[in-house]
C-alpha cells in the first residue's frame, strides 16, 4: 500500500473518530435538562452553554498525566493537517508526469476496435503489455498490483502456487482425521482398543460415522477460499475479476482433492502424493479400493449439505444477528448505521461454484459404482437450487462479477468426475482381471481425453475474444435486435411462426421450459432466431445510455486515493441546536459538515429515514459503467 492511501484511510479514520466524539457531545448535551436552551431558543443568537462545558470530551496530553485537552478541538487540527499531508503527496505525484508506471488504459471508439487490439501484440518483448485484459471496470483494478516489475509478478504467481498446493497438502492432516471418523468400523478392525466403540448404541454410532463427520468437513473447509483469494492478492493479479478466477481453479482443487479423494481414501495428500508418484499405475487400483467404501459417507453428506446449509441459506440467522448486533450494539454515528444498513451481503463466485462442481463430481464419478448416490446427490444440489434462488433475487448481490467466465469453467471442471469414474471403472475391471472390459474402458478414457482437448482448442478463444468480423460498421450503426430479423434465413432453419409470435408477446412460452424441447429440436427452441423476438424491448427501455460527467471521465482511471474527497462530517440534529454550532465549527475548521438526514431521538437515538436514501446527506449513486 502506497504512502498516499496509507494517508487518506487515515484521514477517514479521523474523521469517523470525529463524528463519535461530536455524537457524544451531542448525547452528554441533550441527556441535560437545564443547561442549554430549548426548541425554542435554538434559533436564537444565544450559544447554547455545553459548547464550552463539562459535557464536551476531553483526554489528557499525556496519557493519563498532563493538561486537559478538548479532544474534538484536537482532532480538528489533526485532520487538518492529515489532509494538507494528503494534498502535498497529490501535488508530488502529479508533478512527476514522466514517473513509469506499469499499466496503461485505453479506450477505443467501439467494441470492434477494442477486441482487434486485444488480439494482436505490438511490442519486440514479450513480457511487454502482458497480461492485457478487455472490459475491466475501474473499481475491478488492483491498484497496488499494476506497477509490478514482469519479472517480480512471476516469481510471485509461482510463490502463490506453492502456497496453494501447501495449504492443499497440510490441509489433509484434519480433513484426514475426519475421513477416518467416517470409515470406524474399518479402524475398529484393525486396533484392538477402539472396539469398545462398536458397544456404543446404535444412535450415538450412527451420530458419530453419519452427521459428525460432514458437519466438521463443511467447517473445516468453509476458511480456505478466503486464504485463496487473499494469496490470489498477493500473486500479482491486476483485477480482481482475475484474482477471483485464480481463487477458484484452486479452491476446485483442494475441493476435490480434501474433500473429496483425502476423505475418501482417509490418508494424507503427503502420503497419497507420494504412493501415486512411485507408482501412476496404481491410481486405477486406488480408486477402485477406496471410492465404494466410501459411498455411506456421501450419501449423507449430499443430505446434509442439502437440509442443512441450504436450510441455513434460507433462515440466514448468523447474518441477522451480526446486522442486530453491529447495527443496534456496535455502531454508534449515523455514517455507522447506513453503512450497516444500506450495504448488502455478497456472493463471490470464487467460493460457490468450487463447491458445488465438486458436488457434481462426486456424483458423476459414483455413477458407475454406486448409483444410489446420484438421487441423494439430485435431492441436495435441488434443495441448494430452492435456496440460492431465493437469496439471489432478495437477499445477495454479486460483488465481483466474472461475466459468465466462472460458469463456464466450472464446467471445465465437471470433466474431472468423468476422468474419475473412468480411472475407477478401469481398476474395478483389473481387480476382477476382466481384460475385455479394462480395454474398452482405457480406450474410452483416451478418446475422452482427446476429444476433451480437441474442443478446448477450438472454443476457448471464443471465451476470451469475439470474432471482430461479427460485428461489422453496419451492425454498430443499427440495433442488435431488430424486427424484420426474427423471420431471416432459409426455410428449413427459420423457426415455427406461431412460436415467435408467442415469444415476442413478453411471456416465454411454457415449452421452452421444458429440457427436453432445447433437447430435442436445439434449432428452434434454443436458436438466436427464436430467442430474438422474446429479447426485444418494445418499450425502449434498452436504448438506456450512461450519461457521464467531466470528473467521472477525468477521474475513472486514476488511482481512487488520487481522488477522494474528505468525507462530509454527517452529525445528527439534536433538540437544543447543539449540532448546528458544531457545524459551523468544523466548516471554519475547512471539514465540510451537515446535521442534515439524521436527528437524535427522544431517548438519544439515532433516526433517519430508511425508506429513502436521497435524503441521506453522504449517499452517492454507484456509477454504471
């Protein structure tokens, strides 16, 4: 973090600690009955007397020795002086316009032209301009991550690597433990003093081999992708779009790896690294071995992720008693309260989709040897559909959008349960020395793996470039949808009339809910022609253009601490007119200030209108990009 955002988070932090001590002057001031002046005299010249008494803060100069001071009067000075710091560094930095930087932003005149320049490379060196990333928003940019020498971001993605296939390996010393809780039986087996546990009754034994085991692996787990997405941080990524895609592969990994091989074969990552490292061979025969005994586990840990977390997706109590505590505990200023109120949860992708595509590897590669798991497995990934649903129209929002990219690698990801059934199926085969089949399936895994290869070759430039002769200067100039269009091309392609009349009506017909329709006629009910009419806006409403101003297009791509105003000093209006005074002395003291949005209730509580928050003196729309 550079010396200038060291500085203005200063600077906020100052002026929050101002606005609690103004809040406390305010509440000492109001709680009196006779030393101030009432609704009636606010308005008058007459100062009100706890301006200058015993109700205003004060701390000692010296810790607990030395004057009294006024703390509000102190603070003043101090953010005034944070903020001629500010303005010094601003000046420094702005004076040097040949100081190198390591990033550079452009802007092209229409999406042909940005993605023709994406595509080539201009430049002798090949670390030069590299990486490039297309339709990055300002607040995706990781600022302190832009000016990294080519070399020093290197060597960081490979340290960030090593920490992730660490924290994958040590990781399995508990997630082992736990695999080993599940599978009781097989260690009573083998140790002698632990068969005082096949005594236990039957409801404690099933407790202890079928809810606690899921129960302590869904803990366990839920810390490592915010580890990911911190050493994705660290790694050098300039966005966080990217940082969120680098978190994601991985905690994919370490989901497969941890909770679902380790579990399965209850040993080390360290242990099975190295036996599967001496001998490839044996992964068939591994596989094979292990992945059956743990079917009982799986079955109940698809219910109880299903009941269990999506459940508590819905009731959502540990959110709501961390908004009721910060909320009516914790935050004391009206700034506090807004920004407690006003900000919703999120989701990052980076932390859903691992888990659940690693859902559906265990069910796909249990499909062949246990097929009993695949109903547990439709029954809880359903249940999560019900709640996730739910959250995501009404209760979350997305704060770091990856425009489709993660879903689309998750599906990348499923193919790993393919790979893994095949691998198990060829060692089921060899234990049972069926040599036939053991053939046929070695063939089917090679196959799978080339064609696998074949068509990532071919689409995954489609994820990251758009073909730049799909959009001609025509097709700019005029609509993307247009009406005359839903009927063009040749009779055998073009769709059923009466369908494009209904999809153009605004209702999507109940056929084209049906899977088995997109199934079975792709060519009309998944086709752009019959999809277009339904996606028209008769209304205009797409025609909606951001409008920006001067500063916005000035400031976009600037570093925010380059940028940011003092924030405005929010007080709440009390009943003696105590909050103007104060006010007034920090706008002399060059703080702007307002009393505005917020008063102190009858009991010294903060209200302000929640319905509306225009009315909110610091809240400021988001800019749309």
């Amino acid at each position: 973090m550079s010396n200038l955002e060291k500085l203005v988070q200063k600077r906020d932090k100052k002026i929050d600690d101002l606005e609690g001590l103004e809040l406390q002057l305010l509440k000492n001031a109001n709680r009196s009955k006779d030393d101030a002046p009432d609704d009636n005299d606010a308005g008058s010249n007459q100062q009100p007397k706890p301006v200058n008494g015993a109700h205003r803060p004060k701390h000692k100069s010296k810790y607990l020795v030395g004057e009294e001071i006024d703390s509000i009067c102190r603070l003043r000075e101090d953010i005034s002086t944070v903020i001629s710091d500010v303005d010094q560094v601003r000046e420094a930095d702005s004076s040097t316009p040949g100081r190198r930087t390591g990033a550079i932003f452009v802007e092209f005149k229409d999406q042909v032209s940005a993605h023709q320049a994406f595509q080539q490379v201009r430049h002798p060196s090949p670390l030069t301009l590299q990486p490039k990333y297309i339709g990055i928003q300002p607040k995706e940019v990781i600022w302190q991550n832009l000016n990294l020498d080519p070399s020093l971001r290197i060597t960081y993605s490979y340290i960030a690597i090593a920490l992730a296939v660490a924290t994958i390996i040590f990781w399995s010393i508990p997630v082992g433990i736990i695999g080993t809780i599940s599978n009781i039986n097989y260690l009573t087996d083998k140790f002698h003093f632990l068969r005082f546990i096949n005594n236990l009754p039957d409801p404690i034994l099933g407790l202890l081999t079928g809810l606690v085991p899921p129960l302590l692996l869904s803990s366990v787990v839920s810390y490592v992708p915010y580890l990911f997405q911190w050493v994705a941080t660290l790694s050098g990524q300039p966005t966080s779009k990217s940082a969120v895609e680098w978190a994601q592969m991985w905690y994919f990994v370490f989901q497969v790896v941890q909770v679902f091989l380790i579990t399965t074969f209850s040993s080390g990552a360290a242990a099975l690294a190295t036996k599967v490292a001496n001998q490839p061979t044996t992964v068939p025969t591994l596989l094979a071995k292990n992945l059956p005994k743990a079917s009982n586990f799986y079955l109940t840990y698809f219910i109880i992720q299903g009941l269990g977390t999506a459940s508590k997706n819905i009731l959502n109590y540990s959110d709501l008693f961390s908004f009721l505590f910060f909320y009516y505990v914790m935050n004391k200023t009206p700034r506090q309260k807004f920004n407690t109120y006003a900000q919703m949860k999120g989701i990052s992708w980076f932390n859903v989709y691992p888990k659940f595509t690693n859902l559906a590897v265990i069910a796909v590669a249990y499909s062949c040897i246990a097929p009993l798991v695949l109903g547990f497995a439709a029954i809880g990934l359903f249940l999560f559909y019900l709640s996730y649903r739910y959250n995501l129209l009404y209760v979350i929002q997305v704060k770091t959008e990856t425009r489709g990219e993660s879903y689309t690698r998750s599906l990348q990801h499923l193919m790993t349960g393919v790979y893994l059934a095949e691998l198990c199926l060829i060692g089921l085969f060899g234990i049972k020395k069926a040599a036939g089949p053991s053939t046929l399936i070695t063939v089917l895994l090679v196959v799978t793996a080339l064609y696998h290869m074949t068509v990532n070759q071919y689409l995954s430039p489609l994820e990251k470039y758009m073909p730049v002769d799909v959009l001609s200067n025509e097709d700019e100039e005029r609509p993307l949808l247009r009406d005359n269009e839903a009927g063009t091309g040749s009779h055998t392609d073009q769709p059923d009339r009466s369908l494009v009349h209904r999809l153009g009506s605004g209702k999507v017909p109940a056929v084209l809910l049906d899977p088995l329709a997109n199934l079975l006629e792709p060519r009309i009910f998944a086709s752009q022609e019959a999809l277009r009419p339904w996606l028209q806006d008769p209304e205009g409403e797409s025609e909606e253009r951001n409008s920006y101003t001067d500063e916005q297009l000035k400031n976009a791509y600037l570093l925010p601490a380059m940028t940011s105003k003092p924030p405005k000093v929010w007080l709440p209006k009390d009943r003696k007119g105590l909050s103007k005074h104060e006010v007034d002395e920090n706008e002399k003291a060059g703080l702007p200030s307002t009393d505005e949005g917020a008063e102190l209730g009858p009991s010294n509580e903060i209200l302000w209108n929640h319905d509306d928050f225009t009315t909110v003196p610091i809240f400021k729309q988001a800019t749309r990009y």
